[in-house]
C-alpha cells in the first residue's frame, strides 16, 4: 500500500506544471551563470553588412579585453596582402596594451566591463518589465521546451533611458526544459515610446531576437542575434538600424592567449 502511494504521489508529481514564474526565476539563474562565463571563451563571428554580404572576426580575450580581427570577407578568405595587414593591427594592438599605464589599462577594461554590465541590465530588466504566461511546450532544435508569452507591466518602471523600450514591447521565449537555458527569445515593439532623454520616439517595427547553444556543460552562449530598430529623432527624422551576427566557434581562453594573443 505504501509502495502504491508513493508511485501515484511521484506520479503526480511529475505531470504536475510548472509555473511562469519559476521557468523565469530558474532562467534567470541560468543567464547569470552564462554571463559571467562568457568572457572566458573566444569566438568566430559572421556579420551581415548592409550590402547584404559577410564579415567574419575572429574574437579574442587580450589583457582584459576583447578584439576582433578580420578573417573572411563574404566567406572568402582575406588575400595575403591583408591578412598581413590584419597582423600589424593585431601586434600593434599587443603592443599598445602591454605597454599602457595601470591607469589606462584600469579604463580601458572598465570601460569593456559598463558595456557589459549595460547589456545585462537590459536582459534581466526583461524579466522584470513583463509579465509571464505559460502557452505551451515542445520540441525546439531536439530539446523539450517551455513557450512562454512576455506582454508588458503597466507598473513597470524602467531604471535607465535604454530601458525604456521594454514598456512597448512584447514577446516569447523558449526555455530548455532541463537546463532552464533561453535557447530563443524574440521581441517587438507593438506602440510608439517616448525616449525622453535622447528626444526621440522608438516606433513598432523595433524587434529583436536572440538564440543561444551550449558550448560546454552548464554554460549556454549567444549563437545568433539580429535587431531592427526604427525610431523617430526630435520627432521628425525616422532613423532605421539593422545588425545580423551569428556566434560560433567557441573555445576556452587560454592564460598565454589573454596575454599574449593568438
């Protein structure tokens, strides 16, 4: 009889659903982790140009920063010439940083780290600017996930300028079941917001999305990100800005690597 109980107990236990706000909270967990891990790794990365076609960088970890330098040009590799030229640009680069003052190097690595610490701040504000719904679960990329619909908070109240996009938006995200990891986000501006500060107007069509991959065990990176943005600028020029970058190719930074370059 005891062993019976303990069956229907694990069993309803199991079907049991998940709520929105736990898929949330775990997931915040999750990027917290990857955040502070991803200076860790280098990378590829593949941008789309306006023209319609490619560069690709490769993205290395130098004293406390990251560069980038050219590889391919439209999945072509450079032609000697410039990949020469790449070089004196990269040991320039070496250069410069082994021989700046402390105080340069403080600025220069602070200056790394408030791009990032901006770039977190408008992600975990996403989960404080909306409200979450549970819609659904299924098969993303071969892994079970949760869909979850993101509408905006009327009490919500952005803490800087940049977040003040969030009060338009809406979205969804899908959430790995087991690692509780973003695998995609999408967003959109579906009304006009007032940027105060930079007297300009962020209209709908503004949209965003974001897809991750795992790179190693519990740490999940950016695989592809794209933004279309369109504002009005003192509420007569329409501005349009477009980005397309897909992220690849990670591998651990090395201690010699961060010193001394690839």
């Amino acid at each position: 009889m005891k062993q019976l109980l303990l069956i229907v107990l694990l069993a309803s236990a199991s079907s049991a659903q998940i709520d929105a706000r736990s898929i949330i909270a775990r997931s915040v967990q999750a990027n917290t982790r990857d955040w502070h891990a991803e200076p860790r790794y280098d990378n590829f990365e593949r941008d789309r140009q306006p023209d319609g076609g490619t560069k690709t960088y490769a993205e290395m970890m130098i004293l406390g920063s990251p560069y980038q330098r050219l590889i391919s040009v439209n999945g072509v590799a450079l032609p000697k010439w410039q990949q020469e030229q790449e070089r004196q640009k990269l040991e320039s680069t070496l250069r410069q940083r082994r021989n700046e003052s402390a105080s340069e190097r403080a600025e220069r690595i602070a200056k790394y780290a408030n791009g990032r610490q901006s770039d977190r701040l408008l992600m975990d504000q996403l989960t404080k600017a909306m409200k979450f719904v549970l819609v659904r679960e299924q098969e993303l990329s071969g892994r079970q996930v949760y869909v979850l619909k993101a509408t905006p908070r009327a009490d919500y109240h952005p803490p800087t300028m940049e977040a003040e996009v969030l009060r338009g938006m809406e979205g969804e995200l899908w959430i790995d079941e087991a690692r509780f990891q973003w695998i995609k986000v999408q967003a959109r501006v579906i009304r006009p917001v007032l940027i105060e500060g930079f007297l300009a107007r962020v209209e709908p069509g503004t949209r965003f999305e974001l897809e991750k991959m795992p790179v190693a065990d519990h740490v999940w990176l950016p695989s592809h990100f794209s933004m279309k943005s369109q504002a009005k600028i003192l509420f007569l020029f329409t501005r349009k800005s477009e980005e397309d970058e897909i992220y690849y190719g990670y591998h651990k930074v090395l201690t010699s690597q961060a010193d001394h370059g690839h």
